[in-house]
C-alpha cells in the first residue's frame, strides 16, 4: 500500500471527476473538521476504529504499521473528550501512517502541529479519555451520515475531505 502525502491531487478536481457518480463509491465528507497536524493535504488506503470516549482502540490501531494509511476514527461526533493527542499521534507518524481523521475531539494541538501527519478532528478538547478497553477495528464507520470503510481511499487538502470506494487518483 502507497499513499500521497503531498498535494499532488486536488479534492476540488476529484469532485469535479467524480460529480455524476450516482453509485456511492465516491463521497465527500462534509466540512466540519479543522486541520490540526504539520501536513494539510493527505491519501491513503482506510482504517477503521469505533469507539466512544475511550481511545484504547485508537492507541492500539496507531501503534501498528501504518503503511500510508488513514486512520478515520468514528468517536460518535463528542467532543467531551480527545480520542487523539501529542502522543498518539507522534506514535501514528514515527509507524507510518499518513494521516487521522477523527470525528470527536483531539488535545495538545501545539504537539499536534507538529506532527508530520495529517490530523482532522472536529474540536480541541484538554481532558484525555477513559481507559476502558472499548472500541472496535476494522468496521465500517458513519461520519456525519457518509459511509467509511475499511479499504476506501480518503483524500484531504484544504478544500476539504473525500472517500473514494477505490483509489482515485495514481
């Protein structure tokens, strides 16, 4: 698995590829996240993690080979507490993986910023999670009402973020 982590696709040109498809495998996520790590534009094939205020899953998935990958994670849109932070994500970079989108709250944005990795995330948030061993991997996971799934291909820039059911771009 490969993926791009320079700007050497547009989101805005892939919507405009893709606008007629009527088949679901192309989709665009809406714009409710803000950019928080070292890089703005990202791809990479999808994983998944599930989880609800305890980032145990989360720790867990970065903490294996990214291999260009995107981690999305579904923390059910709270923002009572961060899925993600400084060392997470620093675990995430130094094992490959070319970004997180996180549909919660991440913290320690300084560290964030940092980081040579894409991060997404809807909100700052100081208060760490729960350790509670809950959370699922490799499911697929309903963002804001889109489907992401194991194996889709995500693209982010500035302009925003979209899934493609397969590679969309070489």
């Amino acid at each position: 698995m490969t993926s791009s982590n320079n700007s050497s696709f547009s989101t805005c040109d892939l919507c405009d590829e893709h606008k007629g498809d009527e088949t679901g495998s192309f989709r665009v996520l809406p714009p409710i996240f803000q950019s928080y790590g070292a890089r703005e534009a990202f791809s990479g094939p999808v994983a998944t993690v599930k989880c609800f205020e305890d980032n145990s899953a989360v720790k867990a998935a970065v903490e294996t080979p990214g291999q260009g990958r995107v981690l999305v994670v579904d923390g059910g849109g709270s923002v009572r507490r961060a899925l993600v932070g400084g060392n997470v994500a620093a675990t995430a970079a130094r094992n490959g993986w070319a970004g997180i989108v996180v549909f919660g709250a991440v913290r320690d944005v300084a560290e964030l910023r940092e980081t040579p990795m894409g991060i997404r995330a809807l909100a700052l948030i100081p208060l760490p999670t729960e350790k509670r061993g809950e959370g699922q991997s490799e499911v697929a996971v309903l963002i804001s009402g889109i489907w992401v799934r194991p194996g889709d291909w995500l693209y982010a820039d500035a302009d925003g973020m979209v899934v493609g059911a397969s590679r969309l771009q070489e």
